[in-house]
C-alpha cells in the first residue's frame, strides 16, 4: 500500500499545502492550509469504486488503467 505526505509550506504570499511537487491553492493562513490539508488526507483514505483511469506520462504516452476504488494509500500530513 502507498503512503503519502501531504506538507504545509509558504507559497504564493500565504499558505498552501502540497503533495509532491503540486501545490493546493493558497491560504491565508498556515491553520488553514493545514485544516485543508488534513481534509485532503481524509478524502485520500476513501474507498470509491473501481474505474478506468486514463493518463500521459512524462514522455507523452498515454496509458489506459483499472484502478481499483478499495486501492487506496496511507495518507497523513507532516507538521
């Protein structure tokens, strides 16, 4: 199972919260990306129902996946 941190970090004169290299929008505040933050992280944990994804990749080939609803990562943020 995939585990992912979400952070809170300064970005674009407030707060944002981020995955990776993608940033949430921003906030004024640092509680409130972080209560964003932590809402991101629960939705993450929510089973849903299987579904055909369909992705480009970093060479720009196009990939067609099953993606399991049930499949879903850890997910907690990092204060």
């Amino acid at each position: 199972m995939a585990h992912i941190h979400y952070r809170v970090v300064e970005h674009d004169g407030g707060w944002a919260y981020k995955l990776g290299d993608v940033f949430s929008e921003p906030f004024r505040t640092r509680a409130m990306a972080l209560r964003a933050a932590h809402r991101a992280a629960a939705e993450q944990r929510v089973p849903g129902d299987s579904t055909l994804i369909e992705f480009q990749d970093e060479a720009g080939k196009w990939h067609v996946e099953k993606s399991e609803g049930g499949d879903r990562p850890e997910a907690d943020v990092v204060e």
